[in-house]
C-alpha cells in the first residue's frame, strides 16, 4: 500500500535459505502429511460426464478407477513410467483457474505434458547432453532441491500440527493484550526544506488534510494522507518512532526522514489492539513454526558439515568468511535499505 510500510527482509542469511526453502517446503509442512491427492477445486461439487467433480483427476482405487493399485502407471515412455503420483504432484503446480478444469480434460492435458518431458530427457540423453558438464550442474542443483525439501518435510512437517499451533497461541496470545496501535496520516515531500514549509503553514493554522491533499508524493495524498490504524513492527523504523512519539492531535514539529523522502506525521487516535483469535493468529503462527524449525533444520545441518569459504577470486577467505572490501557478493543490504523485496500492506 505505502511507500514507506516495513519491507520484509530476511534477518540474515539463515532466513534467507529459510524463505527459498518454504517456496517448495511450507505448504507441505503446513498440512498433515495425506496419500497424493487431487488437486484444489474438487469440492465445487459439479459432476462431470465422466463422474469426478470438477477440478479433480480420477483418483486411483475411487469406484470410478479400473484399477485397485493406490499408485497406477498410466504411460509408459520407452518403458519408463509414469504414475497417478506424477499427475498429482504436477497438478498441484498449477495455477487455480487450471486446476478447475473438468478432470478428463486436466488428465488429458498433464499426461501429455509428463509424456512430453519424458521424451524430451530421453532425446537429450541420445544427444549426450547429460553428459555436458554445465548441464550436470543444473541436475545435481535440480537432486539438491529435492533433497532439501524431502528433508525439510520430514523434519519439520509432523511439527506442525494444529495442536502445537494451538499450544503457542496460548502460550504467546491467548490473555494478554494486543499490540498498541495508532491512527495517523502523513505528508510525505522530496526534501527537508519542503517539509519544514509544510509545518510552518501548520503552525499558521492550516488543515492538514489539505495540505496533504495538495503537496504530498504518497499515493495516499487524495486521502488526506490517512494511514488508517497501524503497529509500530508495520512501518520502517524512523516512521514509527516518531509516530508513536506523538500524543493524539500532535504532529512532528521536525521533518522525519525515511528512505522514501521527508515526512510531517499527525497522530489522530491511539488504542490497544485487542488480542487476535485463535482463527485470526493460526496462519500466521504456522508460519512463524515453520520458519523457525525449518531455520533449526539449516542450522544443524550446517554444524554437522565442514564449510570452507572462498573469496570472489578463488582464494582462502578470512576466518569469519569475510569478503574483502569492495569484493562482488558482500553481505545483503539491511533491512530498509530500499532495496529487495516489495514492501507489504499492513492488516488493518
């Protein structure tokens, strides 16, 4: 929503494994492990000509099935197989409005793409592009991959449960209060002297809405510059000292600077959030478990290895694994540098 909203940044190098590894690990860490499934949109409740409600595959071992095995084969490509396992997994990729289509169609459509990867490897193998050596690298990274997230869903997956997320809703919401929040809205100008300008016309007693209205860069400026309730964590730091500084009806009589310009910041109201419910909280600490068992994963991984570090050049890094000043590949921005990821609208 805003500029200046805290940017998510993973706090350190840990994090940032952490976060790559939940594209491909969190979702099954998140949900008790099931026997392959069919992929969303089967509850729609449609029938289809074929039976299955729309969205599904035709599920093996379903009455609909000809055969009782869990796991059939359903192609073969010079006599390597392909399973009810594959088309499920593949599905499971696809974006919604793909996954709704009617199952004889999606069926249709996935056994031909893994038919079609099939034959594609087996033609590279003929070729002996297995053999080129910058393409064994993607297929050790490719194995690699899959190792960590197998890991990562053995390790961290039976962990999440609802009961253990329950457990550190009580222990960490469940009674006590919530966050204190405030309403403010914000002028936000290029340069200091601008923004002293603007507190000037304040102080002659002219209405800040207005103002903002008039000279604020925000996006929010046809608002009056309204920032609608917030927590101090939702803002850059600077952005929030100030505005949590201020009493109601206050504005900051000194421009505050963010990466994203000069602000003069009003506080209209200040209140005690409530404590979230249980239903409101649970996503979000699920993630906040997984992040953090998946983080105690990489780091006992990491203390069960031999590491050596190697400066951009070749040769031995410090002690520390320090990069030399100057040197490509240093360490990341910190957090509200400006760059990276894009910033997040707070909940409101």
């Amino acid at each position: 929503m805003m500029l200046f909203f805290r940017e998510f940044r993973p706090r350190h190098a840990f994090a940032a494994a952490a976060a790559t590894l939940l594209l491909g690990a969190a979702s099954m860490a998140a949900e008790p492990a099931t026997p392959a499934s069919p992929p969303a949109g089967a509850a729609a409740g449609h029938a289809s000509p074929s039976g299955p409600s729309a969205g599904s595959l035709p599920a093996a071992g379903s009455p609909g099935a000809q055969s009782a095995k869990a796991d059939p084969v359903v192609a073969k490509v010079n006599n390597q197989e392909v399973r009810m396992s594959d088309l499920n997994d593949t599905a499971r990729t696809l974006p919604e409005q793909l996954r709704n289509l009617p199952p004889q169609m999606l069926y249709s459509m996935l056994l031909n793409q893994l038919i079609d990867r099939k034959a594609l490897a087996i033609e590279a193998k003929r070729e002996g592009l297995d053999k080129d050596p910058a393409v064994q690298r993607q297929m050790e990274d490719a194995a690699d991959r899959a190792l960590q997230n197998a890991l990562i869903q053995k390790e961290v997956g039976p962990k999440i449960t609802e009961e253990a997320v329950k457990a550190r809703y009580e222990q960490e919401i469940a009674g006590k209060p919530g966050a204190e929040e405030v309403h403010a809205r914000h002028i936000l100008v290029p340069t200091e002297d601008e923004a002293k300008k603007i507190i000037a016309q304040l102080k002659a007693g002219s209405d800040f809405a207005a103002l903002a209205k008039a000279s604020s860069k925000d996006p929010g400026a046809s608002q009056g510059g309204d920032l609608g309730w917030f927590k101090q964590s939702d803002m850059v730091p600077e952005f929030a000292a100030a505005a949590f500084a201020l009493k109601p009806g206050q504005y900051t009589e000194t421009p505050v600077h963010t990466q994203f310009g000069w602000h003069v910041i009003q506080v209209l109201e200040k209140r005690q959030a409530k404590a979230p419910t249980f239903d409101e909280a649970k996503n979000q600490l699920r993630q906040q478990m997984i992040q953090q068992d998946i983080q105690q994963v990489i780091e006992q991984a990491r203390n069960d290895v031999k590491i050596e570090r190697f400066n951009p050049d070749g040769s031995p890094a410090g002690p520390t694994g320090t990069a030399p000043p100057g040197a490509a590949g240093g360490a990341a921005p910190p957090a509200g540098s400006g760059t990276g990821a894009a910033p997040a609208a707070p909940g409101k």
